[in-house]
C-alpha cells in the first residue's frame, strides 16, 4: 500500500501513527516496542478474536484440519 493510499482512508492522527510505526521500524526492536507502549496508552487495542478462537482450538489450528 503506498502512502498516498493510506493519506486516501485513514485519518491524519491514524496516519501519523503509521508513519510512526513504520519510522520505529526502520530503526530497531527497542524503538518499536517503545512506540507500541505509547500507543497503547493513547488508543483502545483492537483484539484479533480470530487468532484467539484459533489459539483456544487443539493445536491451536487456525483452520480444522480437512
């Protein structure tokens, strides 16, 4: 996705924290966990209750096995 895709759906303080994240990124582990304990401060964390259900399976199979 380019940037000015993103400029197209997100709103100016989301995309300021993807610009962030993808600043950290490209700087190192400690810049990136760094900006994901501020951000998780500052915005609600989204839950993926996909990968939750798939890890509460057996084997955590994200897909029954055919």
């Amino acid at each position: 996705m380019t940037l000015n895709q993103l400029r197209a759906i997100l709103r100016e303080d989301t995309l300021r924290l993807v610009e962030e994240l993808s600043d950290a990124v490209r700087t190192s582990p400690e810049v990136i966990d760094g900006w994901a304990d501020a951000v998780e401060d500052a915005r609600p964390v989204v839950r993926d209750r996909g990968f939750e259900e798939a890890e509460a399976r057996p084997g955590g199979a994200a897909r029954p096995a055919p």
